[in-house]
C-alpha cells in the first residue's frame, strides 16, 4: 500500500508558528499553486517586456512555431532565425537597445556585487514612455517588409519546452496584441500552465512534497515561470517525472508505466542534458528483476533516448557558440561535437582539468545563480536571502523513507543521476562552446542545476533518513516561499521602476 507522509494526523507540537505549518501539512499542491500564481503575477506586472535571460532569442523561437516551422530551415551566415514583420523587428530591437541601456546603467549606480539599493539612473517608466513615442512616429509603409532575425541558440529547444506560449502567441497573433501586451499574455498563460504541472509533481509524490513545493519557489525557479524560457518548461516537467519514478520506487505495483514513458519523454526533450533522468527509472526495481522488466523499462526510456538525439540531429543546434567566436579566429571545427570528441580522445584530461579550473576559478556565483540572480543575470537579492534559502533547502528533506531496502538503491540511482547530469552539462558546453585554447569550460550558469533539485533532495532524505517534528518542513518551505516570493518582487520591482 502506497504510504503518504502527508496524510498523516500531525501530532500536537507547541508554538504557534508550528501549527500553522501542521494546518497545511496536507495540502502542499494547493499552498505551492497558491503562491506561484501570486507572487508570479506580481512579477509578469513590474517586470519590463523581454528582461528575462535570453527573452529575445526565445520569443523567435516561438514565433517561429506559430509560423509552422518546426526545424529552423533558414540560415544567414551561418545563423538560423526567421525572418519576421520589420515593425516586429524594430520593436523587438527597441527593448533590446533600451535592456542593455538599463543593464550598463544598473550596473554603474550598484555599490557592488551584492548591492540592492534603489538604482538612480535610467527607468523603465523613462524607456516605456520611449517606447509608446517610438510606435507613435513609425512609418508604416515598409512595416510589413522581412527582416532576418537570429535565434542565438534558441533553435535547439523542442515545441514541449514551448507549449503554453506557443499557444499564447497564436492567439496574440489572431488578436493582433502590440508586443507588449502579447508578452503578457504569453507570460501569464506559462505561469499557469506550468504552475499547474509542478503542483501536479508535488501532489503525486509519495513523500518529501514540502521539498518539491520550496524548490519550485526558489527565486529562480519563480523567475523562470513568468519569463520566456526553456528553463520553466524543464523544472516542471523534472519535477513530474522525479515523483514518477519515486512514486514507482515507493510501491513497484503502482503501475503508471505509460504516463512515466509520456513524462520521461517530455522531460528529455525539454532539455538535452534531462536525458540522465532515464536513470530514474532504476528506482522502480532491484537490477536483477532487470530481464522481467525490460519491456517496462524500455516503454518508459526508449522514446526520449530515440528522439532526443535525433532533434539534435535535425536542428544542427549551435548553442549560440557564434558569441565566443566573434572578435576571434577560433576555427570553426572547434565548436563542432565530433570534432571535440576525436579531440577529447587524443587528449583525454583536457575536459576533466577546464572543469575543474572553471569550478575553481569561475565557480564562486553558481549558487547563487542557482538560488536567484535575475533579470539579464544583473539583478541581486539581499545576501541573507541565499544564506537563508540555502539553509532551509538543506533542512527541508530531512525525512525518514520507509523504504527499506529500496532506500539505498534511491541513494545509489539519485545520486549517480545528480552527478551525471552535472558532469553533462559541462559537457555539453566544453563540446560545443568552449575552444580548445581556453583553460576553463565557457558558458555554464548556475541556473541550469536547478533541475537537479529534486533528486538531490530524494538523494540527501534517502542517505541521511532523519525525521523532522511534523510540521516542520511545510513550516520550513512555507517561510522558505514566502522569503523567495517577496524578496523576488521587491528586486525586481526597485530594479526597474
């Protein structure tokens, strides 16, 4: 019979602060969507249009899929984009000017890395008023007239990464919203959308749900929801098939087979690292039960392992590489994964020695990436809001796991998964963007391990197995919510306005 720690009567426990947290110990799905669609509407309303990391190169890629044009056919100069409307272009030109305008000014009036106070230079009251000024005097005789516009990496993102703003964009598109307003709505439907699906993940996972809830809220993890971005997509989708396969570990008769196979499918080509989460799947059997499963185990794996690398194949995703080669006369074949992989066989410790430098030298801001750093990556929160959540992140897992034997091989499965997916990400950038003369591995952000969370919590409850009073996590991930929601808002609402 499948155990729930969450339906369990809390005992009696003094304080008030820790019977409000026992008052929603039971219904951690609904706190967590009450909470993101919150505080994330708060942020879609003060955060400036395409602010988000990357919400240029990702709206392309969208706009592109409302046009029917599933691989990005069209190239110029060894770049893949779309051509699009000239008014478009220009508008989409015009935040990009007005961001970096405001980047280099928030940056010139900060006190330091991790300075939050109120910035004296350039608005975005200043840039919006611009803005409505801009369109006012625009000449509409060539605005109909095609502009080539570059992904700048985006090609490689699947539609499943995009699903809910590919459909905002068509309905934008059919309402003939002004930019904007269109982000808006594409913003708001993916706040739903993909708050929806992690409230999911949180409600069928057999335990350690008040982890998923405070790693779901994380500033980043917020953030990420209300902006363009694979990044939402990928942690919802992370989180769904981490219950799954957890669930399955839980109680092997649970079944679910095909919905673990649609999940593991969707997750893996979210992202292309998300490929180690077939892992997972591990979890749900002892290895020597391997031959009675493998048809089970192959409906769950088999799909996202087919059509992860054959997307790669087909969209030739250069994942933006153009950024490190321009000013430099790095030959091309560098950047290309094969040629990096003959390279890393004839010089095998020059992957593992560019980890280990950038770990040691470019290391320093991966947690707090990880933790939060929005905006354009410019945007800081207090410094004791990452002691804090750090904190709280480590305490709230700590729950024992009834498993019994099944216990140890949810540390050994969780555990290699967390690593693999951390040595692949490194991976995937030595090969495809990083020259050889450089002595560390380029381009890797902190944000990108947010999707190892939730194993690493399976992982940390699995090996230490200690039990904190009831009441305690959903009273640790409530104020861990709270401290990330507020923190988030107030950041970006003093950064821009």
């Amino acid at each position: 019979m499948l155990h729930r720690a969450s339906v369990h009567k809390p005992d009696a426990a003094p304080g008030a602060l820790s019977r409000i947290g026992r008052r929603f110990a039971s219904w951690p799905a609904i706190v967590f969507a009450l909470l993101s669609l919150f505080f994330g509407s708060a942020i879609i309303v003060v955060n400036p249009p395409l602010r988000g990391p990357d919400e240029i190169s990702h709206f392309l890629r969208i706009y592109s899929y409302t046009r029917g044009q599933l691989l990005p056919a069209t190239g110029i100069n060894g770049r893949k984009g779309i051509f699009v409307e000239r008014v478009l272009y220009e508008r989409l030109h015009f935040f990009k000017d007005s961001g970096e305008r405001f980047a280099t000014s928030l940056q010139q009036h900060k006190g330091g890395w991790f300075a939050s106070s109120r910035d004296e230079g350039i608005r975005y009251g200043q840039i919006m008023a611009e803005y409505h000024d801009f369109i006012g005097a625009r000449d509409d005789e060539a605005a109909q007239t095609p502009v080539f516009a570059p992904f700048a990496g985006t090609e490689g993102y699947s539609p499943v990464a995009y699903a809910p703003y590919i459909l905002a964009a068509a309905i934008g598109r059919l309402l003939s919203l002004d930019l904007p307003e269109l982000l808006f709505l594409m913003r708001f439907l993916g706040l739903v959308v993909f708050t929806a699906v992690t409230a999911y993940a949180i409600a069928i996972t057999p335990t350690l749900q008040w982890a998923f809830v405070l790693i779901a809220m994380l500033p980043v993890s917020l953030y990420n929801r209300v902006v363009l971005s694979a990044d939402g997509a990928a942690l919802s989708y992370a989180l769904v098939i981490t219950a799954l396969c957890f669930r399955a570990a839980w109680n092997p008769s649970d079944g679910r087979v095909w919905e673990r196979s649609l999940w593991m499918t969707v997750c893996v080509l979210a992202k292309q690292p998300q490929i180690v989460f077939v892992l997972l799947e591990l979890m749900s059997g002892r290895l020597r039960e391997f031959r009675r499963r493998w048809k089970s185990i192959a409906i769950v794996v088999l799909p996202g392992v087919i059509l992860s690398p054959l997307w790669v194949v087909g969209v030739s995703a250069d994942v933006a590489a153009w950024r490190v080669r321009e000013g430099h006369d790095y030959p091309v074949e560098q950047f290309d994964p094969l040629w990096k992989l003959a390279y890393m066989w004839e010089h095998p410790f020059h992957f593992p020695l560019a980890t280990w430098t950038a770990l040691r030298e470019w290391g320093a801001p991966l947690w707090p990436e990880l933790i939060g750093i929005l905006g354009w990556q410019d945007i800081v929160l207090r410094p004791w809001t990452y002691i804090v959540l750090t904190a709280l992140l480590l305490l709230v897992p700590l729950q024992k796991l009834p498993l019994g034997a099944p216990r140890a091989r949810a540390a050994a499965m969780t555990g290699l998964a967390v690593l693999s997916y951390f040595v692949l990400v490194y991976l995937i950038f030595f090969l495809t963007y990083t020259p050889v003369a450089s002595p560390h591995v380029l381009g890797v952000q902190g944000r990108y391990f947010v999707i190892a969370l939730p194993m690493a919590a399976i992982f940390m409850a699995s090996l230490i197995n200690l039990e904190l009073p009831r009441g305690v996590p959903a009273l640790i991930a409530i104020t861990g919510s709270m401290i990330a929601g507020v923190t988030s808002v107030d950041a970006v609402l003093k950064a821009h306005w």
